[in-house]
C-alpha cells in the first residue's frame, strides 16, 4: 500500500507514471509487431508461397486488433464491477508478459505448425489485454486528475503513442545498423519483444502501489457498483448514445487522424513521392516532435476554453486539409530537389488537428459517461473504433489507390469519415469540461 504521507500531487505523479508507461508499452508493441511482419512471414510460416506467408504474417497482426473489442468488454466490466485499479495492473501484467513471450517463440524451421499456432495466441492475448488497458487508462488517469486542470493533465497520455512508436522504430533501425541481415533475421529480431521485460517491470512496480481510483471507492461506500455494468449501458439511452458520438465522432477522429499525420506520411513519402527512406523518416519525425506541446497545449485550452471548441476545430481542420497537404507533399516532394521545408510545413499543418483531438481526448472520454458504468463505456465503443476505423486504414487507402489508379484517391476515405465526424459533433457533441465525475 502507499505511504499514508504521500500528498496528492505525490499521488497523482504516480498515476500519471503508471498510466503513461503502459500506453507507451502498448504502442511500443504495435509498432514493433507491425513492422517485423515481414520478417514473421519467413520465420513463423512455410515458405514454399512467399506471398501466402507474409499475408498470413499481416492477418496474425491483426487478429489483435479484432479481439481488443472483446477484452474491453470483458476487462470493462470487471474495471466497474471490482475497481479500476485491480484490472490495470492485470491488463499491464497479461500484455507485457506475452509480448516478452513472442520473443521467445520458436520458429517454423524448429517446430513447424506448432509456431505459428503460438504466434497467434500471443497475439490474441495482446489483443485482448490492450482493449482492457486503452480506456481504462484513461478513466483511471482522469478519475485522480485535479478538478480545472483534467485536459491538461491527462494530455501526457496522449503522448506515449508517438513516443512507443519512435522508441521501436529507433531501436530497429540501431539493430539493423549493427547487425548483419543474417544475424538479425536469426536473433536480433528477438530482442525488441525481450526489450518488453525491462518495461514491464517498470509498469508492475509503479502500478502496484496504487491507490484505488477515488471515484471508484466513492461509488464502493455508497454501495452503488453496477452488478452487470455492459448490460446497464446498452439499456440506458444516453449512455448508448454517447458510446455511439465516441465510435463515429472522437474515437474515430482521433484514429483517423494518427493514421494520416504519423502513419501514412511515412508509407506516402518513401512509396509515392520516391524519398530517400532515411529523409522521409526525418521529416516525419520533425513534425512529430512538434505534436508533443502542440498536444499539451490543447489539453490546457481544453480547459480554459472547453472540450467541445478544441475537439471540433480538430474534426473540421482535419477534414479539409488532407488532401491539400498530401497534393503538396507530392508537388514539393517531386520537385528536382526537393523541398524540405515545405515538406516539413505541410507535416505540421497536419499535427495541428491531431494535436486537437489528442490533447482533450483522454478527460473527454470519461466525462461522457456515468461513474458506475465509465470503465466498459469508454472502453468497448474506444476499442471497436481503433481495430474497425482506424484499423482498416492502411487496407482502404492502399485499396481505392489501387481501384482509382491514383494514391490519393485513397485518402477519400479518411476525409469521408472526418467530415462525417464533424458533423455528428456538430449536433451531438456535448461540453464535459466542468462535469463532476463521481456522478
């Protein structure tokens, strides 16, 4: 148990240190398994059909995504039946330990069918534990956050996205540096998932002293936990309403909006503007340097100016600037020499709504939602958006590329969902900022 002295600023750092490192873990993990499919797809599967084995290598990434909807409903429920922090450190536990554990798989060369069978239940296990963990984070992290100060406080979360992603892929590229082709699709492969056991320990210790959440222990001494918390949200209008503005409107936003500002600039500057792959990682990564305090700073307008201005300023400016920017990423990208600055100028025109959304998102989430049913709200419609929305990205855009002959007819896809987020926000979206988050 925690000190009887620690303060409440003490208390809250803590918090914030514990929510923080299990969403950097969980982004860490992502980016790591996505970006090794490749290599997956010789190891773990028959080689005889190259192209059947890299698409079964991709299809086992994203079972775990189709699976998280399911462990939010789960871990959701027993967040709001047994408290929020019980199910944290379980989420932390269960994701970090089979993430070490697929470091450790034997490949199909040493066990044949057995391997990808194992890789496939890690993978489901990860899924299952990050649906629990993406949510319940963030109810757990608002519900200690001071009154007046939740959207800044909580924005810090939103950053360990980025920061898991530009940890794993840092850590690849010094692997593939030093090491030869051979000795990295041998063993150095291995080491980012064993990497996972050091941040593990990390999150276990600075999860296992915690307080349980304050709202939780209010609802507990008023004897008013929800007994079958999933079913109270489907039978309540509001709340079903709201968990809906979260599937189409921010959770969507948000995931749609990562994508195209972090994930397929990458992919579009190395593939379609024909960049060096080193140059377009640079750039990339200027740009999402600047949304680290462009999040912050949205998280503390939230506060001042509220949750519903800044998400919607989001919603909109995104929605009409990704195209413009992807036309001038080709144009300035395209050029004899290309333009650097410009290209860097366009990357941060686009972190400007991500930043929106992003920085109020994590004290937006909770405050939709009723105390005794918040875990399972938040998680479950969160969850389902990220693997069917924003999960479904990279598959649609390269789809209606393909279809159109033209990669930036793709990104009507995107912007077709952004707008039509807009405007269910426009109508539905309601001002949280001030909501009292034990009722």
């Amino acid at each position: 148990m925690m000190q009887p002295t620690d303060s409440p600023q003490d208390i809250q750092k803590k918090v914030v240190v514990a929510a923080c490192f299990g969403t950097f873990l969980e982004w860490y993990d992502f980016l790591t398994f996505a970006s090794l499919a490749i290599y997956f797809s010789v190891l773990f599967f028959p080689g005889d059909d190259p192209v059947a084995a890299l698409l079964a290598s991709l299809a086992t990434f994203g079972i775990g995504m189709i699976v998280r909807p399911l462990g939010a409903a789960a871990f959701g429920s027993l967040g709001d039946r047994y408290g929020r922090r019980r199910i944290f450190l379980v989420t932390i536990v269960l994701m970090g330990v089979s993430t070490v554990c697929v470091g450790l798989l034997p490949t199909y060369a040493q066990v044949g069918l057995l391997a990808p069978c194992l890789l496939l239940a890690l993978r489901i296990l990860q899924g299952f534990s990050v649906g629990g963990e993406i949510g319940g984070a963030s109810v757990y992290l608002t519900e200690h956050a001071p009154t007046g100060k939740r959207g800044l406080y909580t924005s810090v979360l939103q950053l360990m996205g980025p920061l898991g992603m530009m940890a794993s892929t840092l850590q690849i590229v010094v692997l593939q540096h030093f090491l030869s082709d051979a000795d990295f699709r041998d063993w150095g492969w291995r080491i980012p998932f064993l990497v996972s056991a050091l941040l593990l320990a990390i999150s276990i210790k600075s999860r296992v002293n915690l307080h349980e959440s304050p709202v939780f222990r209010h609802l507990s001494e008023q004897n008013a936990l929800a007994k079958t918390p999933l079913r109270e949200c489907f039978r309540d209008r509001q709340t079903l309403g709201r968990m809906a503005l979260l599937f189409f409107c921010l959770s969507a936003g948000g995931s749609l909006l990562f994508f195209s500002a972090q994930v397929y600039t990458t992919v579009f500057l190395k593939t379609v503007v024909n960049l060096p792959a080193a140059q377009a990682s640079g750039l990339v990564t200027i740009a999402t340097l600047a949304l680290f305090p462009a999040t912050i700073f949205c998280g503390w307008l939230s506060d001042r100016i509220g949750r519903r201005p800044v998400l919607l300023a989001g919603l909109i400016i995104g929605a009409i600037s990704i195209f413009p920017v992807f036309m001038g990423l080709l144009h300035y990208g395209s050029l004899p020499t290309p333009d650097s600055t410009m290209i860097v100028i366009l990357l941060l025109v686009l972190v400007v709504p991500l930043a929106c959304i992003t920085g109020p998102q994590t004290a937006t989430l909770p405050e939709l939602f009723p105390a005794r049913t918040r875990y399972t709200a938040v998680a479950l419609p969160h969850n389902l958006s990220a693997g069917w929305i924003g999960g479904m990205s990279p598959f649609m855009v390269t789809w209606l590329g393909v279809q159109f002959g033209n990669p930036l007819a793709g990104l009507w896809y995107p912007t077709a969902l952004l707008i039509l987020a807009s405007l269910i926000g426009l109508f539905f979206l309601p001002e949280v900022r001030d909501r009292k988050l034990h009722e």
